[in-house]
C-alpha cells in the first residue's frame, strides 16, 4: 500500500478527490478563468498541456511521490488541482504544493479549508511530523496564503530552480510542524468559522 494512499477529504467550502482523467475538462475550464498559465511566477497547466499534467501527476503517484487531488467548489465545480508531493514516507513528511484555483474562487473560504482538510489528513491520519510548502520569492499573494495559515518561513533557497522561461527561482520555503498543528488547527477552525 502506497503511502499516502488515495484519499477524499470534504468540508462545507470545498471536496478534495483523487485527481483522475476524466477531470480534464473541468480544470481546462478552471484554468482558463484568469488565464493562469501566464502566470510568470508559477506552474499551472494550459488548456492544451492539461491532459499531459494529469498524467504527468498520475505518474508521479504511481511512482509513490505525490498524491494529486481535484478540487471542487461547495457547488460541486471543478476549482482547480493541488498535492501532496516530494511524499517522503520514511521521515513522515509531505509538502503541499503544485496547487492552482480558478480566478472564481481565488480569495475565498476554499483556499483555507482545502488546507485545513489537507493538514489536518497529514498529521492526524497520516502522523507527519512535518508539512511543507514552496513557493517563488516573489509570489507575494502565494507567501502571504501560506503565512495566513499559520506555516513559518524556513528560509530562501537562492538560484533554486530554472524557470520555463529561463528565469532562476528563488524558493521561499515554509512549514508547520507536528507540535504546532494544535494551534494552527484552531486558527484555521476560527477563520474559516467567522462571518465572511
């Protein structure tokens, strides 16, 4: 049995299902709200490259390295993708990322509970002892999500990673340990409970 093992994980905003190829349609469309493969600073698949992300992701599961998910809206709409990827099983550890939402849904409730969803899975099902997160330097609206959901900065990888379009990453790395999933559980409940 692979570690993580396939998993659905439900709240009032959002459901996270395994991702699987008949999704395709539904996240070309997800993608195409705000054209988000034009993003400079991130990865999300065009609606041409979708089929071969999926099966890309898929592999990767297969290979025991990540665990990709799509996600849906509280209307039961596609929404967007996200992962449990770079899965080291032998340290209990995970990290959330290769993670894009529609334009829609960008700046709601579905950010906050997909993450509590995703967390709370890691160290209350799965016993990580660690969850991280990357992103770019300077994606600020990617750090600021991570930093509203309690993650503490790591540091910056300089010079990380080469970019599509040639550009060098520099990676800001974040994470939530074990000892303080209490808290940030109890902070991420408060928010996605208070008035909106």
């Amino acid at each position: 049995m692979s570690w993580p093992a396939p998993v659905s994980l439900s709240h009032d905003h959002v459901s996270l299902r395994p991702l699987a190829a008949e999704h395709e349609a539904g996240l070309t469309e997800a993608a195409r709200d705000g054209e988000l493969w034009r993003l400079w600073y991130t990865a999300v698949p065009s609606p041409e490259g979708m089929a071969a992300e999926i099966q890309r992701r898929l592999r990767l599961q297969a290979a025991g390295s990540m665990l990709p998910f799509t996600v849906f809206d509280a209307a039961g709409r596609i929404a967007g993708m996200t992962t449990y990827m770079n899965v080291d099983a032998a340290n209990r550890r995970v990290e959330i990322g290769s993670t894009w939402y529609a334009r829609r849904v960008q700046r709601s409730a579905l950010n906050t509970a997909a993450k509590r969803l995703l967390l709370g899975h890691a160290f209350e099902a799965l016993d990580c002892i660690a969850v991280e997160f990357r992103t770019h330097r300077l994606n600020t609206q990617s750090r600021r999500a991570i930093e509203r959901l309690g993650a503490q900065l790591d540091g910056i990888l300089r010079a990380h990673q080469l970019g599509a379009n040639a550009s060098v990453r520099d990676t800001a790395v974040y994470s939530i340990i074990a000892p303080e999933w209490p808290a940030v559980r109890n902070h991420l409940d408060w928010q996605l409970a208070k008035p909106r």
